[in-house]
C-alpha cells in the first residue's frame, strides 16, 4: 500500500505529458506561433452569453454554489432538449451538470469502475478518457477502430477481440475526436445490441453532435437507454470551454451514483458558466451554432484538401499519419521541426497506439493562422504550394 | 467486477443524503427560510471581482481553457502569498488551482491513495472528505478529536489509537468545519513528528485560514513540508463559492502526480472565477477580508451566547450536541421539527459518529435571517427568551 513517499500506483502509471517540454516552448518563441495542439475555438461565446452579460442584481446568487445537480432550470433546458434530439424521455434525474465533459465522464468512470476493471475504447480517441480510467484504478484497453471498421460485422470482431472477463464497460466518441469520421448508426446498432448480450455498460462521448458536416450523428442512448451514458458539452459548441460547463445523460438510478462521484471531485459545477448556458436558451444559441457549423464545415475542408486528406465529417479535427516524412528521430523530431516553425500539433500516442500521426485542430485559432500553421505543415509534408 | 446493472461498490457504498428528504422541501416551504445547513456566505463577492466586472475586452481568453495548472498570473500570486504567510518557499510548481478545495482534495486524495488505504480523519470532519477518500476506493478512518483532545499527548494517543498498517494519511481541517475550533500549533507539530516518524502523508484542510477569531491558525506545512498538502479556497474567503476556485499546495513532485488527477477529473479550474481572483490581489480582497472577518466574528459570537454555547475561534459554523432535546425519533426527528418552523440544518452523522449533533452556518443568510432562524433554535432547546 502506497504511504510517504509512495503515491496511487494507478496514477503513477498515467505517464506524464511526452508534449509538454516543447508546449511551454509557445510562450518564448518568436514569430508567429500555430498553437493547433489545443482543441477549441478561437470564437468567443454568442453575445449576451459573457461574463460581462451577467449582472449581479440580474441573477441572485450567481457567485453562491448551485445544487450539486446542477442549476434546475438549466437541467430542465437540457433533459427538454436531450428528450427532444434523442427521443428517449429525458427527466431531470437523468442529467448532471458537471465541469466540462471531462467532469461529466470522470464521475461516471467512477460511479461504474472497481480496481482491475477494464474498458474497451474505440480508438484513436480522446487523449484524457484513458487517464480518467485509470485514476479510478481501472484499465482501459484500445480497441483500434475508426479508419478500420467498415460495417458492422467489423465493429463486432473489433469489440469481441479486445473483450476479456474483466470488461464492464465500452467507450467511444462520435463525431470523434481526433479523427473527425463519424461512426454510422449501423455501427452503433451492432456496439449496442454487442453490450447488452455481454451485460457491458456503454460510455458515448457525443460532445461534438452539433459539428456533424455530413451524414448523420446518430445518438447511441437511442439504441440502449437502460446502460448508456452520454456526455455533452457547452464548451465546443458554444465557445465556453473556460466556463467548464457539460453534462451527462443516463439511467436515473445510475446517475444518483454519478452524482455521488461529482459531489466527491468539484461539488457542484460552476454557477455563472451555468447561468450562460442557461442564456443559450433564450434563442441565442441555435443561430450561433448554425453559422458556426458551416464555418467550422469550410475550415475543416480546407485545410484537409491543402494537405490531401478527406474532408472531417464531423468535431474540429484532422488526424494524420506522418510516417513517411520521420528521420530516425521519430515523431518526437517532426514534432519538435513543427515547433521551430512556430506549429504546435497534438502528438498522436495520446490518442492510442498511433506512434507516427499527429493531431491538427482547425478552429483553435483565427482561421487566417490556422491557415497559415496549414501551409507550414504542408510544406513540411512535402505538398506542392497551392 | 461490477458492470451493468452493477456499480463500482466503493462508490455504491457511499451513503446517500439522508437530509435530501427535508432539503428540498425548502422550495415549497410557506413562511420565512432559515437556510442554516448550507456552508455559504449571504455576501457578494468584493466590487470589481464579479462576473459583470470581467470584459471580456479585457481578458482575451476569457472564455476559453486556462492551462490546467492554472492561471499562469494567480498561480504566482497565490504561490507568492503561501510563502509569505507560512514562511515555507512556495514555487508555482507546489500550486494547482482546481475547482474548489473540493477539487484540490479531490486530485490529492486520488493521488495518493489505492484500494484498501485507510486514511485519518480527525472528526468532526468536513463532510466531503469520507466521500472523497471513498470515492478512490480507499477508507476513512474517524479520529474523535476536536472537543475531546486538549493537548499533544492527547493527539498522538487519538491517532495512535486508530492507526493500523493500512493507514496512509492523516487529514484535518483547521479551523474546524464544523466545530469552530481551531487546532492548537503545539498540537499539530506533535500530529506532525508523528506523521514523520510513521511515514504518513499529511492533509490539511485550511479554507477557513482567514477566518480566526482568537489565537492563531498555525499553517501544518510549516510544520511538515515534505509530506503536506493543504487545501484553500477563495469561496468561503471571498463569497466566491460558486465560481469554484480553491487550490491545492504540496511538495512539488507529488503535485506532479496531484495534476494527473485533476486534469482527468475536471482539466482546470474556471477561467473567470481565476480572473476574479485574479483582481482581488489588485488591493480589492485584504479590506474586504478584515471587515468581513469582524462582522462573522460577531455573527458567530451572538449566536453562540443565544444557544448558550462558546464562541467559536474560527470558521463560520457551531455545532451543537441536542441529544436532550431528542424524542423516540431520534435526530431526524428533531430536524423534521425544525423543517417545519422554516429551519435547515445540517445533521451531525455527516461529521463523523455525532449522531445527536447539528451543525449550523451562521453566515449562511442575512444576518437578520440568520438571527431569526437562531431564536427559532434557541426555543426549540428551551432558552429563555434574550
């Protein structure tokens, strides 16, 4: 058992930040930084959804602590609107306000998962869904996925492979993250037909479901709501990611245990972040988001064809394999040449077993530099100038 | 294992709110509210440190992720601000903001314990923390303490009682939530050698450091810092709570592993409620504090000569043994009886093996409120009228 000077053995096991010696790099280089590691927008919130929109005399309490559940009108917005998209009778008992999505998901890694459990994650994947297992003593296993899974016949061999006596549960993001494909309803039709035989909990992260370009962003709640738990957020979509505003969808009686878990890990999510959540409501989001869809649609299309990739169908992302262009430095000295051209781009083993790709996120700054942070990459890779 | 419809049994094993059956009814009570359980503050926050003071103009990013280590600006300034008060340098490196101490002692607690740890706890305790170290599937281990041990021979025979070879940490909080005491030094540098000599890790819980009303809050990592983590909190401080700011400071290496926590349980802290903290180090938070602390000082004085009790040294609560006011239905009783003259208050088995206690927050209302809901009290234990 872990005492002075010993810590958690599953944390120590989380490795530390590969990236993070050349992402302090941003703040003393000189010349025009590319900071496309990060996943955001470089768009601020719609107006009369700010900091500055929410006076003190407006909302009474607005600097107290709201329920831990999460401010009930707010929860009611949400259940309405989740109920409404999904066609599962959404109730507010089935919602938590949480701190981000990341908030969301780890009190519900929590509420599930006992030491020695394991979680099957359709990869590549969300860099931080494998750290949040494991600081609940768990372990997640990478079920290579997306890019390789065709149909749904595949999806089952992909699942069933990876599958041991210790799964309890299955993860995956769709419109995902990294990738931008967008898994197709057949597909989740079989995942979830797959886990209810297998008496396997399900986990989507769906926090990209208002960027979905083309096709169809299916809602894997639909197809098994008695064990799936779905997570949202506000800060995509809305350009909140600092309020750390999201939520998660699920069976009532399991969310009474996630709320156990997000009661334990940051109380209650944070009140003026939700009061601008709230504010969405009002007939301000949805014109937003409108707009910011077929920006973000064009952005992403034009850097995939300047660097000869297929369009996103989906979230804010481009996942390459760069392999053909590594000295015997390996992904560590591409990623360092991006650096010295001021490119900052997410190295691919955060995202599962992708040693030689990399990650670009389209909308985490004006889309004039991300533009230019394109063309420093398609010069690197060998792409002949537009 | 658990998986579906099974739930992680560290966490299924977390008792629920047996006050949420009263809670709630404060929505639907008919007459004036005595909202005394909750653990707030009726003021808000300093001018010029609210939501509507932040332009977003003003601070580019506003909206967006701050680093996960916090606030590269409030992480200085607080880092700054340890070292000043406790004498111990304090690198930026010992600092995580986090959302809230809940947070803070949240990622501590996941990175420091595993399954089958057992950690001290000196009670009456902060509520949260037997959940907290519950929800990393580790034991809380009560230490009947403040109230019952009144020099430092008395502390090492408290502790030494409860310590077994699963023990790996001892945690406190001082000034005291609920009891409104505050651990004498002499006591914690004997709680201190202690630890040193049996290889523990140490947790202190010191959100109330700014409110000690008579004799002095000795800060533990003066006492131990190569083996302590304390927890602060501009909520409580600065009538922030629901901005949920606190922070964690510990021996920098070990905070290396407090973030790996922390990034998968929340990423980072808010960003406006840093930039409010942020402004209150511009000479807004030390004139507010002093008057502040003053007017808790006589609001936690008066209440307590009404009930007949001593004043508290610190923190913004007493707690209050009413075993002879119980009848056949024990405590729940009692606090049924309160509900229905408009009086919430918080039941003493969330504090530890207190099941005839209660808590009150006498800066959970206006103080005219709160003067109201202590006569409602003071009757109910058959004080004579003032």
């Amino acid at each position: 058992m872990p005492r002075y000077p010993d810590y958690s053995p599953a944390v120590a096991g989380i490795p530390g930040s590969v990236y993070s010696a050349l992402a302090h790099r941003i703040e003393t280089f000189e010349g025009e930084v590319y900071p496309l590691h990060v996943g955001d927008t470089w768009l601020e919130p719609p107006e009369g959804c700010r900091m500055e929109d929410l006076a003190t005399a407006a909302y009474p309490g607005l600097h107290r602590y709201a329920p831990p559940h999460g401010l009930p009108a707010l929860v009611e917005a949400v259940a309405a609107q989740v109920a409404a998209r999904t066609g599962v009778p959404t109730e507010p008992r089935d919602v938590l306000m949480a701190t981000g999505a990341t908030g969301a998901l780890g009190a519900v890694a929590g509420a599930l998962l006992a030491p020695g459990d394991e979680v099957l994650i359709l990869a590549p994947h969300w860099p931080l869904i494998a750290g949040i297992v494991r600081s609940f003593h768990a372990t997640p296993v990478a079920v290579p996925y997306l890019g390789e899974v065709n149909d749904p016949e595949g999806a089952l061999e992909a699942v069933a492979a990876r599958r041991t006596p210790a799964t309890v549960a299955l993860y995956l993001s769709t419109p995902n993250n990294p990738t931008g494909r967008v898994i197709p309803r057949d597909q989740l039709e079989s995942l979830a037909e797959w886990a209810r035989g297998e008496g396997l909990w399900l986990i989507a992260d769906e926090v990209y479901e208002d960027y979905c370009y083309r096709g169809e962003h299916a809602y894997l709640r639909a197809l098994a709501p008695e064990r799936t738990f779905a997570a949202y957020s506000f800060s995509k979509a809305f350009g909140m990611a600092g309020n750390r505003i999201g939520y998660a969808v699920g069976p009532a009686a399991a969310m009474d245990q996630v709320r156990k878990v997000s009661t334990h890990t940051f109380y209650s999510a944070p009140t003026a972040g939700q009061v601008a959540a709230l504010r969405l409501f009002d007939g301000r989001g949805e014109p937003w988001l409108a707009a910011t869809r077929e920006r973000y649609r064009e952005l992403g299309a034009a850097a995939a064809r300047r660097l000869g990739l297929p369009e996103p169908d989906g979230s804010t992302f481009l996942f390459l394999d760069v392999a053909d262009h590594l000295d015997d430095r390996g992904l560590f000295g591409f990623l360092e040449d991006c650096v010295e051209r001021g490119l900052f781009l997410a190295p691919g083993p955060s995202f599962g077993p992708y040693p030689t790709h990399v990650r670009l996120c389209f909308t985490a700054a004006e889309p004039a530099v991300v533009a230019r942070g394109v063309e420093v990459l398609a010069g690197m890779l060998g792409r002949s100038p537009p």
